[in-house]
C-alpha cells in the first residue's frame, strides 16, 4: 500500500467514526430524555454541543493527519 492510497483509506476511516460517534450520542441522549433524565429543551442543548465536541474531535485529527502528511511527502517516508 502506498502513501497515497493510506491517506485516502484514512479520510474514509474518518469519515465512518464520525458517523458512529454522532449516532451514538444522538441515541444515548434520546434514550436518556425518554427516561426522564432530561428535559427536551436540555436534551437539545446536550446534542449540540456533542455534535460541537466530535466536530472538533475531527478538524483536530485532520489537523494532525496532515502535519503527518506534510512530514511524510518531505521525507520521503
């Protein structure tokens, strides 16, 4: 496998991780305001910021992954 194709696999990687972490916060958080821990205006705002959370989880990542990047294609590795 070269570079290139393990730098594509990883953006699609990503790409499922977010989607998984997104849906499971969604899920906890319905399943938490349908017993009563939250209200529906608190579960709003819990969603929000967990979807705010995994965003920046994931610019931070792609961050990285292309300092990686940067080193990798300078270096020859």
């Amino acid at each position: 496998m070269t570079l290139k194709e393990a730098g594509t696999k990883a953006t699609i990687n990503l790409t499922n991780w977010k989607t998984t972490a997104m849906g499971i916060i969604l899920a906890g958080i319905t399943i938490l305001s349908a017993l009563g821990v939250f209200t529906p205006e608190q579960a709003t705002g819990v969603q929000t910021e967990g979807i705010n959370i995994v965003e920046a989880v994931d610019v931070i990542i792609k961050a990285v992954s292309a300092i990686i990047l940067m080193f990798a294609a300078k270096y020859g590795v």
